[in-house]
C-alpha cells in the first residue's frame, strides 16, 4: 500500500485559510491566491491535493470556491484531487467528477441518509469516493462539524466496508488545526477492525507524527496547520 501525504487547501470565500476544531470563528487567512499555494505543494512533490470547500459545508454562497478549485486543477494539470464540503447529491458528485476532481468526500450526506452511500458507489465506483468520518468526543458530526449525529465511529466504518466501500478519512475534530498530535491509535484500530484504506486527518505537527502514522500501517496522513506555519515542508515529510 502506498502511503500519500496530502497537503490541505481548505477555502473560505476564495482564500486558503485553517480553522481551529473545525470553528468558524476560529479561523486564520494564509493566502488569498489558492492557486499559488496549490503550485507550492505541487513543486514541493505534491502528487494529490486535500480540497475542502468550507463555505459549502456550512451551506453558504460557494461560487468564489469553485472558481478558486477550477483555476486550481487548470494550472496543476494533472495532481489528484479529493474534495469535500457540502456534496450531498448525486448531481454535486456528477459535477465535481466531470470538473477533474479525481474522488469527492462525503461526511453529512451519509450521516443524514446511510442509503445514499450504497447509491453513489453503485453510480461512481468505490474509487472515485471518500467517505469522511469526523468525531468530537467520540460523537460523528455533520454539517460542517456543528450538528451532532446518533452513529458511532466504528459501527459506521464497518458498514459501510459491508456496502463496498474501500476508503475513509478518519478526524478527530479535537486535534483538528491544533497541532498536538493525531489520534493515531483510533485511526488505526479502524484501519485494523474494518479492513479499509484510512486516511489520517487532524493534529499532526512534526515529521515524528508523520512517521507514527505511517508506522501505523495507515494509507495516508492530512497536514495542513503544519506546513502553512512551517513547523514542517512538504518535501521534509514526503522524504521522510
């Protein structure tokens, strides 16, 4: 299995910012050229990009965002894509796929409705999606983070592994943006129980935490926080 690191562009009103705990109050503008960021990671050795549109997962005026994701994948040819925030129809997946986005995440959609997961991989593959699962306290939530829902972590994880499902970002909302370290062990207690692909998402910091991802067996580690602040590159985590 190869392990991919993905640097995080996370956009709000056409700006690459982070957020704290998945906070909207707590945000921070680090660019307000994406498309300069993007070619930054990719010169970086950058072969996928993490793309959340957070003005979509909080159901608000999104159009600064898709043009900010279009100019993106025009300039980086041809770097993978995944891409999340506010995709909850099968209409949004048609549209980000035919756009060039290589796979979509879905978080909401499939907390709100289970059958709409056994939908889009009937329709798209189980390649071209992502299922999110992202926990406060153990507690899945949806809506941009800001609604609690009543499935568990694991109960979920293992279902949709019964529908065919091949992959899963796994994040603990309270290291999200923080930078105090993954939630490794329940990242790979998933990765062990279900069988699935997992991606680490949230907290990591220094090239030691990438290591412990990796160690543990994991398909890939998210970093954001990290690299906009320069506690690590890009290169030094790849190479390491």
């Amino acid at each position: 299995m190869t392990f991919t690191i993905y640097p995080a562009i996370d956009l709000c009103k056409g700006q690459v910012v982070r957020l704290r705990q998945g906070d909207p109050n707590k945000q921070k503008e680090y660019s307000n050229d994406p498309v300069e960021i993007a070619k930054k990671w990719q010169a970086q050795g950058a072969t996928w990009f993490h793309l959340i549109n957070l003005d979509g997962a909080f159901g608000e005026y999104i159009e600064p965002n898709q043009r900010a994701i279009k100019n993106i994948l025009v300039a980086c040819g041809d770097i993978s894509t995944q891409l999340g925030g506010g995709i909850r129809s099968l209409a949004d997946i048609e549209g980000a796929l035919n756009l060039g986005i290589t796979r979509v995440i879905l978080g909401t959609a499939i907390l709100e409705d289970f059958s709409f997961a056994k939908k889009v991989i009937a329709e798209f593959g189980a390649d071209r999606i992502v299922f999110g699962l992202d926990a406060r306290d153990g507690v899945l939530m949806a809506r941009g983070w800001q609604v609690a829902s009543d499935r568990s972590i694991f109960e979920l994880a293992e279902a949709l592994k019964n529908i065919g499902a091949e992959r899963i970002i796994y994040t603990d909302i309270a290291t999200d943006g923080m930078s105090v370290g993954n939630d490794t062990k329940n990242t790979r207690q998933l990765a062990e129980k279900t069988g699935l692909d997992v991606i680490a998402s949230g907290g990591i910091k220094t090239l030691e935490d990438v290591r412990e991802v990796k160690e543990a067996g994991l398909s890939g580690v998210i970093i954001g926080r990290a690299l906009y602040e320069n506690h690590i590159t890009l290169a030094e985590a790849i190479a390491c």
